[in-house]
C-alpha cells in the first residue's frame, strides 16, 4: 500500500513523483543553496592623514592682523587626523609657521598612532582670538597674535611657533600653585594621571622635544603644561 505524503499547511495528499528522465547512469546533481556574501572584517579606522596648505586673511580675521611678527602668507594651514576623547578619529585644523609645518605632522601623527586624545582642534579664530574663551573650550590650537601671559613681548603664538594643548587637562599654573580657570583646578598638579593630561618626561613631550619643541611645564616658577614651542617660550 503506498501512502501519500502530507504537505505542511496543505491537508491534501502530495502528487506522485514523476518518473525520471535522465539516463539510468547519469549523475543527478543537487544544487547548493547560494553562500551568503562573506561579512567583511574590520579594517579599524583609518591612517593618519595630513595637508598643507596657503591661508587667506579672511581665514584670521581675528587672530592676525597688521603689525603682528609674522605675516599670514607665512603661515600655513595644516589639517589633520587626531585621536577625540570620545575615541574615534576626527578632523582638526592648526595654523602654524611654514617653517615648522614638517614638526607639526611628525609630532601628530604619532599621538594618533598612540591613540593620544584630544579634546577638540579649532583656529582660535572660532572664539575671536580669545586666549580665555578658548582654553575654557578646551581648545588645541597654535598661531595667536598676542602677546606672551604676563609679558609685553610677543608669544610665540604670535610668530605660529607654539601649540597648547588641551588646556582644561594642562592649565596654567602661576608660581603660587593657582589657575584662572575654574574646569582646570584639579589639574594643576603633576605628575597627574587622566585622560589627555600630559607630564614630565612622558612620550608627548619626547616627541616634541625630538624635533626642537621645549614644554612649558619644565619652566621655572609659573607652569604651562598645555605649551609647547619651537625653541622654548
């Protein structure tokens, strides 16, 4: 007695098979389901990039103007790749001297290799050239035209020679151990451990120092620990 197959849902009984066709000593093959498409793997993010490039005077249309030590077609803009606080690559943007443009990229992109965080990296120019302003954003930025804290002397932001650095995590320090700003209190010690916080004798200042950078956290009496410049000062 043959029994019909059921069909699943259907209720009725399945047809009979029919019969085959091909000759009693061909190969019936059976085709394999399709391979689903292979899942790609993780690339991770991407190299650290860099570019160079000429500025216009409407790109400091507060932080440069006339008289300053240094004229802006002397300086250059360098886009770059840095490593955020958030960790994940982002875009930030330096103005510094032509001439120091090489150490910008060689300090740079070895901090993104590390992975070395950085808050944020705007032109000055974002806050109207205002040293106070940008610091209290936490800003990484170089090229400012004014005078040194303290001094009647040019900075060394004024020539594009100087970079500070996360500055709520490195603050200025006066002799006496203070900050005039309130989010960097609990920073103005070191060696201090943390996120972005930079200290003697550690990889970043090595690397600056490697291409003639002196940190301003070495200075005697007043500390500023977010500086670095070509030379010192």
């Amino acid at each position: 007695m043959v029994l019909g197959a059921v069909s699943c849902g259907a209720g009725e009984p399945s047809a009979a098979p029919a019969p085959a066709t091909s000759a009693p000593d061909q190969e019936v093959l059976t085709e394999s389901p399709t391979p689903a498409p292979a899942t790609p793997s993780s690339t991770g993010p991407p190299a650290f990039s860099s570019k160079v490039s000429q500025v216009t005077r409407e790109q400091l249309p507060y932080s440069w103007r006339p008289g300053c030590p240094v004229h802006y077609r002397d300086l250059r803009l360098v886009t770059l790749t840095y490593w955020g606080f958030d960790d994940k690559p982002h875009t930030g943007e330096l103005v510094v001297r032509e001439t120091v443009t090489d150490d910008i990229e060689t300090v740079f992109k070895k901090l993104y290799d590390w992975r070395w965080p950085i808050k944020q990296m705007k032109l000055v120019d974002a806050f109207k050239a205002d040293d106070f302003d940008s610091i209290e954003a936490n800003n990484t930025s170089a090229f400012n035209c004014r005078q040194a804290t303290g001094s009647s002397n040019w900075s060394n932001h004024a020539y594009g020679e100087a970079i500070d650095i996360n500055p709520r995590e490195n603050p200025y320090v006066t002799a006496s151990g203070s900050t005039a700003h309130q989010n960097a209190k609990k920073f103005t010690e070191r060696p201090m451990n943390g996120k972005g916080v930079i200290n003697p004798g550690d990889k970043v200042v090595k690397a600056f120092a490697k291409v003639g950078w002196e940190w301003g956290g070495y200075w005697s009496g007043a500390k500023d620990y977010q500086h670095f410049s070509k030379g010192g000062g």
